[in-house]
C-alpha cells in the first residue's frame, strides 16, 4: 500500500486556523467545545494561557521559579462537556507546574448531582510537583431552595470525592507547603453568597512571615482580607465580564470592580481568572483561561 502523504506545513497552518476560527466562532458565543482546545498546545486554540511574573514583597528567595497553575469556574454541566474540559486538563498538565490552584464553581448547582462525581474524576487527573488544592465557589453549594440538610450532605459527599481523587480542598483552612526548605501558605476561604466566609478561621494557623496566597472564588473577598498578611489573592466568579449585560447600559446599575487580570487591593495583589467553563449564557469577547504564575 503507497504511503500516506505527509501534509505540507501550509496545509497545517490552514488546519489550525479552520481549528482556531472554529473555536473563536463557538467560543465567543459561550460554547466550550474541544475544538476549542490545541490537544498538543502547539497551535492556535480558544483557550488562553496567561503567563504571568508575580512579584512579592517578601524576601522568599528559595520560591523564586514556582510556578502555579490557575484555574476556575469550570461548571460541568449540559453547556459545559466532559470532552473540553479533558482538554483543559491535559494544556494544564504539559505547563508542569509546580502547583495547581483552582477556585471554586465546579458544577453549576446540580441539583441532580449528576455532575459532581463525574467532575471529581476529571480533576483528578491534574498533575504537579506539589498537588491540587481548591476552594469552594457559590454553585458548589447548591441551590438555597433545596432543604438545608440535603445541600449539606450533597456537600460533604463532594468533598470526599475531591478528596479520593487527590484534590485537596481548603475550607476556611489552610495549609503548610515546603518548597526547597522555603515555607508556603494557602488559605482557602469560603463562598461570601453563600455565608461561608470566615477569614479569621481560615488565617488561624497563618504566620506573618510566611509567604502566603489566598483562594477566594470571589474577588470581593479580596477588600475583607486588610487584617491579614496576604501576598496575593487568587479568585475567578466574574467570566471576565465587566458587567452583567455588555453594551447595553441602561441595564448596568454597576459595573464589577475586579473582572479579570491583576489588580492591586491594598497590599496584596489580586489575580482574577476568567474561567474554562459558563453558567448558560453567551461569553462575549472572554476567552476561558489557564493562568501560569512564576513567583519571583
């Protein structure tokens, strides 16, 4: 049998631009497909990968080099396929980061719950030198119209699904990494919607001269955290919209204060990511997100 022909490298090109187009087209108005996604991150793709310098304030010379991977809103659901976020997870895993954040909105309620596990299982492929860890987002929670007791163990049965599958979620809690003898904190608060954010609870363990990097879904939470010594603060929520309705301002009462990249809140840096995946509307003009962070 004759050999296939190898493609000439403009037949590629013109490949990755009908792939890149084609996700441009789906992407921009909120559809979170596989075409979307480089399988190899070698050609044009939807995603984005935001490489980003974060400078601190304290001398913390062993960390210099760590890099973190940042991911959020990810809401696996009917609008958001197993498929593409699969992708997502392995873009993250060539970055090899040294750590993988994310923060929070993994499902969007599911009432059901016929997501949480399968969500659970897809995470759990993440991988990096120092593990995954994770606060909550407002969805995580579940609908306020369901009993309280049923939310609170759909809740609890989700965590322990994070939990097997390597996912280490912080709570209003934090945790003590060793990094080439260099000691870093993560604190992970809970959702302010959901009247689960307590930063005293969460910074209890904290020490002044640790470098230390706050988990917050939303950024909000950023302007309640002054009493604490917080380097950087990394949160999603927003999707990258500045408001509720783009272009149209007689609906926008207000606009967000934080709605994507970095911004400065007091003395602690915040990093806000525009997400994988949606909540069933449209994304105009916001391409989902991974975001690379190298402490220096």
């Amino acid at each position: 049998m004759p050999k296939p022909k190898e493609q000439s490298s403009e037949r590629k090109d013109l490949i990755n631009r009908g792939f890149y187009l084609k996700g441009l087209a789906l992407g921009t108005l909120g559809f979170c497909t596989r075409s979307a996604v480089d399988v190899n991150g070698s050609g044009a793709e939807w995603l984005e990968v935001v490489d980003i310098d974060l400078h601190l304030t304290k001398r913390h010379h062993r960390l210099h080099g760590t890099r973190i991977a940042h991911i959020s809103d990810i809401h696996l659901s009917s609008t958001v396929g197993a498929q593409y976020l699969a992708r997502c997870i392995e873009r993250i895993n060539q970055l090899e980061a040294d750590i993988v954040v994310l923060t929070g909105d993994y499902i969007t309620y599911d009432v059901l719950g016929r997501y949480r596990k399968k969500v659970a299982a897809l995470l759990g492929g993440i991988k990096s030198r120092f593990g995954a860890f994770a606060c909550l987002g407002n969805h995580d929670y579940g609908l306020k119209l369901m009993p309280a007791k049923t939310r609170n163990s759909v809740l609890i049965e989700f965590l322990r699904d994070l939990k097997e599958k390597g996912i280490t979620v912080l709570k209003n809690e934090s945790t003590l990494l060793d990094i080439n003898g260099e000691r870093l904190r993560l604190v992970g608060l809970g959702d302010l919607r959901a009247a689960d954010f307590h930063p005293q609870k969460a910074f209890a363990n904290a020490s002044n001269g640790d470098v230390t990097i706050a988990l917050v879904h939303n950024p909000k939470g950023a302007e309640y955290l002054d009493q604490f010594a917080v380097d950087a603060v990394f949160s999603g929520h927003t999707h990258g919209r500045i408001s509720r309705f783009p272009h149209t301002h007689f609906l926008n009462r207000k606009k967000r204060k934080f709605h994507a990249g970095m911004y400065q809140v007091n003395e602690t840096k915040l990093y806000v990511n525009r997400g994988l995946g949606r909540v069933g509307r449209m994304r105009f003009y916001s391409r989902p997100e991974i975001t690379l962070l190298t402490l220096r």
